[in-house]
C-alpha cells in the first residue's frame, strides 16, 4: 500500500478541508503532516460550519482513524478548545485520534516571543497569526524544543528550561507580557492532551500500510508558502510540499501513490509578501465577497487576484502532482470575462518560470478567456458545465499538464463533482 497526499497548491486557503472529507470515505486513515493551529480548515455540511486548527479533516468520518503526525507543532491550549468543540457536537475524538509523541509543542512564551518578533520588525513584518508557530519550529530545528512525548516524563523540569531561555531573549527585546492566563490555560490543555492515544506516528503508519490499510496525508497552508519553495521570507516556517508528508509522518519517498493538488479557480494571499495578479479593484473587492474571502482562523481579509499558473505549474513541478482538484469554481460565475496568468514580465523579458524572487518588478502576462455567466451551484454533473466553463477546464489542463479530477462549485461537501471515470482515465 501507498500513502496519498493533498496538498494546497497556492497560498493556502484553497478549500482542503473540504475534499478531505470529501475523500475519506475511501481511505482507512487521515493524517496531519506539518504546520500548526494557524491553519483553519472550514468544512461544512448538514447545515453546520466547523473550523479545525490542528485535528485532521477525517475525524468527521466515524469509523476513520486520525493522526497528528510529529511534523505538526501543536498548542495544548487551543487543541483542547477545538477537541471539546468537537466533542460537545457529537464527534468521539478520544476513539479516532492519536498524537505523536514527536510532534512539538507550542508554549505561551513561544506565542509572546512571535508578537515580539514581528513587533521589532516595523514596517519588515511577516504578517504572522501570532500563534507562536514560527518560535516554536525554531526551537525544534536549534534541538531546544518540547515534545507531546516530553509530559510523560519530568515535563515541569524540561518547561521552566524552555520558558527561562525564552525570558532572556524577551528582556533583550525589551517586550512587556503577561504570562499568567496564557499558562494557566496551557497547563489544562497539557492534562487534556494526556486523555488521548500518544504514538509514534511513524511506527503506527507503516504498520498500517504493512496490514494494507489506505491513508491519506493532509497538508496545510500552501505550497507557495514552503519553507524553502516558498515566496521566502513571507512563508511559512515549515515544508508545505509533498516531500514535508516523509518528514512529518515518517513515511518513505517510494511510499506515496497519488498526489492531489488543490487550487482556487483565482487566487488568494493573507498576510505580507509579494502576490504578482493580486488586484486592487472592483474586480478584486468583488472576487474578496462572493468568495467570502476571510480566515477561518483570523477572520483576516484575504488579498485576491487571478489565477497565476506561473506558480502553480511551479508548485506541480515540485510536489509531483498526479490529479488537481479546482475549488470556488462558482465565484466566478458572474464574471463576463475570466483572467489567468500565463508568464511574468521581469525588466521588459517575458519568463514562463517561477524566479528565485518575486519580490518587485514581476508584471504578470495574461490570457483572457469568456465567462460561463451561469450559476453552477445546483450543478450535479460535469455533463451539466456550461461550453464556457468546459473551455476554461481545458484550457487549464492544456497549460498544466495535469487532469483536473474534482470540481468545486459551492461550500457544502454535496457541491462536488468529479470529472473523469476511471474508463476514461485508462484510455
């Protein structure tokens, strides 16, 4: 058996929540690969809204097995907020998810050290979630770190460790904080952290694959805010790619089957960092309320533009991508005329691949392709696509190299069709 991952193409945002649960009603297992609770996946369905942070997107499937893998950096406090949510709405958490006991934890200093951080920077910020996320990967890549697996054993030593070494760098940012309700509800989060199944993640999923069991990787954020891929320095602080799925769980390379790459019909940004279609019109404003533009987390505005396949052919490329999956389609319904960029002009040169920095000076090259003007989201088949949205599937597929297997046309689990039977995909 082989893993498959799913992995958000752009940056971040992209609806994988979604199709998680979309796609686990055929796999055995979720697992949570990398990044922390600044990434909300919003799922809705049965007329309920649900935001998850840091449990994985299956744990709505009753009979699955979740994991959060030792990639993920994980904070007690917040985890036990979400998981007694989730609880309290009728899902039996205790019974679907195991922690991995290398997973890091996310302290209160490491939440204070990252408004500090961003504060020094002025006008230079990153535009983080101030979720500690960034100080605490730190932490682990300096081997300074805690773990899950650290509150089985001396944890009270091992924190004021950690905490005291974290106080001297707050002195020398000169940074004024208050500990105490940030601690107090941690400490009840590290208690509630010990009701659950703590593994080694890596252990336990192979041993699955060995009893041929089907699992699939959940990515966060995006891939153009990869560590090392990314947009750097506006990224994320650990590897959105699909390579992030061995690190983060512990899998081998030979062990990954397909890779889904899911992308919005245009494209979003939060945060700082360079964003080349990114729009400061009607248009742009437009995209941002029909698509209801908002982080599930943060409730923070998301920039908006049109769909740069300079980068997402670019994050193909380096994630392997076998199927795409295509979300918002129907916030575009409305447009007359849809746009996509096709190549960058940099200093009056026209390049059709992803430079070491996009920074300033990038001026995207477009196509313009006609609007569908149809609402989709009662559309129950591909078969019912207007002629104008078909051009737009082909036209991406023709530029990508890649099928595009799902189609979203609404938020709800229902407004989700697939393209492509498999018949067709062997022919």
């Amino acid at each position: 058996m082989k893993v498959d991952v799913l992995l958000g193409l752009q940056w971040g945002d992209e609806g994988k929540g979604k199709v998680v649960d979309v796609l686990t009603p055929r796999y055995d297992v979720v697992a949570r690969f990398q990044g922390g609770p600044n990434a909300g996946h919003t799922l809705e369905f049965e007329g309920q809204k649900y935001v998850l942070r840091s449990v994985p997107s299956g744990i709505f499937q009753g009979d699955k097995t979740n994991i959060i893998g030792n990639g993920v950096v994980l904070d007690p406090a917040l985890f036990k907020a979400e998981a007694e949510a989730l609880e309290a709405s009728g899902h039996k958490l205790k019974e679907r998810l195991h922690i991995s006991k290398k997973a890091h934890l996310i302290m209160p200093t490491h939440r204070i050290l990252d408004a500090a951080y961003e504060a020094s920077k002025g006008d230079a910020k990153v535009g983080t979630t101030g979720k500690g996320i960034g100080p605490t990967y730190t932490d682990k890549v300096s081997r300074n770190g805690l773990r899950v697996g650290d509150i089985l054993h001396n944890f009270k030593q091992k924190y004021d460790k950690a905490k005291a070494r974290h106080e001297v760098i707050l002195k020398g940012l000169n940074y004024e904080y208050d500990l105490v309700e940030l601690e107090k509800a941690w400490f009840e989060g590290v208690e509630y952290l010990k009701q659950f199944t703590l593994v080694d993640s890596e252990h336990e999923i192979n041993k699955l694959l060995n009893n041929e069991k089907s699992v699939l990787c959940e990515g966060a954020q995006g891939t153009m805010l990869d560590v090392d891929f990314g947009s750097y320095p506006f990224v994320t602080s650990s590897n959105t790619i699909c390579a992030g799925a061995c690190t983060g769980l512990g899998i081998a390379p030979n062990k990954i089957g397909e890779v889904y790459g899911i992308f919005k019909a245009y494209c979003t940004r939060v945060g700082a960092g360079p964003f080349p279609t990114e729009l400061f019109d009607k248009t742009g404003d437009q995209i941002c309320t029909l698509g209801h533009e908002f982080g599930s987390v943060t409730g923070r505005k998301r920039r908006c533009g049109w769909i740069d396949l300079v980068a997402l052919k670019y994050a193909i490329m380096v994630d392997g991508v076998t199927k795409l999956i295509m979300m918002k389609s129907d916030v575009l319904d409305a447009f007359e005329t849809i746009k996509a960029c096709v190549a960058y002009k940099v200093d009056g040169e026209e390049i059709d691949y992803f430079p070491y920095d996009i920074d300033e000076g990038i001026e995207p090259v477009y196509v313009e392709l006609p609007g569908w003007e149809t609402d989709m989201t009662k559309m129950q088949s591909e078969n019912e696509f207007p002629e104008e949205f078909n051009a737009y599937l082909t036209f991406l597929e023709e530029q990508l190299g890649v099928p595009i297997k799902i189609v979203s046309v609404g938020p709800d689990r229902g407004q989700t069709i697939e393209r492509y039977t498999e018949e067709q995909e062997t022919e």
